[in-house]
C-alpha cells in the first residue's frame, strides 16, 4: 500500500526545490496535494499532478491566505492530514551589523511566522479530521551557526522551538509535529540552479562531511517519513538531513 493513501496534505512553497519534490512525492505515495505559493508556479505543479492537486495561490505570512488555503483544502478534498510549513528564503548575507530591521522582518515574516500561521490554522482541522502530521522545514542554520545568516539562523532556530512546544501541545490529541533541517541544498536558491536542476560536475562542493550537495527529493523522502504512520511514535524531532554537517 502506498504510504500516504487516503491523505490530505497541504505543502508550502510547491512551487519549486524542496517543495516541488515534495508535492511530487506525496501524490506517487497516494496523497492528494494542496500545492500553496507565491510564485504562480503552484498552478503548473498541481498540473503536472493532476486530479489529486489543488492549486492555491498564499502568502504564508498572511493570515488571511493560510486561513483561506486551509478552508480550500477542506472543502475541495474534506480533511486534512498533513501540514507541510516549507515555505522558507535566506536572504541577504552580511555580518549581523550590516543586516536591516528590513531584512529582519522579512525573513521572519516568511520562516517563522509563517510557520506559526500554518499550525495555527492546520491544527484546528486536523482536529477535525481526528489527527495529523506537521513537519516543519528548519535548517541546520537552527543547529549551529552560519556565517553572515544570524537573521536565518535565528528564524530557524525559532522554527525548532515551534516544533517541539507544539508537538508536547498536542502530543494527546493525535496531532505529532517535526521537523527536517536541511543542509546546504541544491534548489532555487542556489545561483546556476535554473541552468542546472542537477549539481553539474563543476559546482562547487560545500563544506559538508559526504562532500556534496544535498538534492530536493532526499529532503522530501526524509519528509514523507515523518508524515507517513511509519513514523506515528515520533514526535518532537528536529531531524538533520545535511549530509553529516551538524554532526559533532
């Protein structure tokens, strides 16, 4: 049986990287997707999809478009099981001094609050429908310090601590929330991704211990874990998938 049939499950930032293979993944797994964006590449993925995706267009930093995605997903398919709060950027990099109150908001605009928007309109419905899975994307930034990404790295973090203080909130309600802390990733935000959807040969190797780049399915494969019931005694988690980076 495919690991997802029979669920609902709402992805941010389905429109390309991480998000995308996502999206991707959890409906060959039998789910039915609610691709959310900003970017209007929703519409082209929940195509590609078919029948079991719906696009909706969000800011997920908007109150209003994460109560309006939840209310969609609700009456399109009737339920929902798994929240997905990947929506994310890096912003500028710069020392600490030279960032911006501009910078600041921003981002955390987009990666902190959006995440808590997500869960704050998710867990009523997942209420709802008896129970569900939250997995948050941090970053191996909330596990250790990224040089010249304090903004980040603060963001994130804040995104770890959502994830545990929630998954105790409802840990008796049926409700368990993670979440997956990427390395160095190649996906849109990295220059040369949309010449290469792939590493190419002379892409610069990050610092990380298997030397290489981490790739958007590898995230989504550790994200469909933790949404599946194959995962239904873990709760609580903030899971590297860095490739050794965070290790000590």
């Amino acid at each position: 049986m495919k690991r997802l049939a029979g669920k609902v499950a709402i992805i941010t930032g389905a429109g390309s990287g991480i998000g995308r293979a996502t999206a991707e993944l959890f409906a060959g797994e039998g789910a039915c997707v609610v691709c959310a964006d900003v970017s209007g590449h929703e519409e082209e993925i929940a195509k590609e999809i078919g029948a079991a995706a719906l696009a909706v267009h969000a800011d997920v930093s908007r109150e209003p478009d994460v109560a309006a995605l939840v209310d969609a997903t609700e009456r399109h398919f009737g339920k929902l099981d798994v929240l997905f709060n990947n929506a994310g950027f890096g912003g500028p990099r710069a020392p600490l001094h030279e960032q911006t109150l501009d910078t600041w908001d921003s981002v955390l605009d987009v990666n902190l609050k959006g995440v808590f928007i997500g869960m704050k309109f998710g867990i009523p419905a997942m209420l709802r429908a008896g129970g569900g899975s939250i997995v948050n994307t941090a970053s191996a930034a909330a596990l250790t310090g990224w040089k010249g990404h304090a903004i980040y790295g603060a963001a994130k973090a804040g995104v770890v601590q959502l994830t545990k203080a929630a998954a105790l909130d409802y840990a008796k309600r049926n409700i368990r929330v993670n979440a997956i802390c990427p390395g160095m990733t190649w996906t849109g935000l990295v220059p040369g991704y949309e010449e290469h959807p792939v590493p190419p040969a002379d892409a610069p190797v990050p610092p990380q211990p298997m030397a290489r780049w981490g790739l958007p399915t590898e995230l989504a494969a550790a994200a469909l874990f933790l949404a599946s019931d194959e995962a239904s005694f873990i709760t609580g988690v903030a899971l590297p998938v860095d490739g050794g980076y965070v290790c000590p």
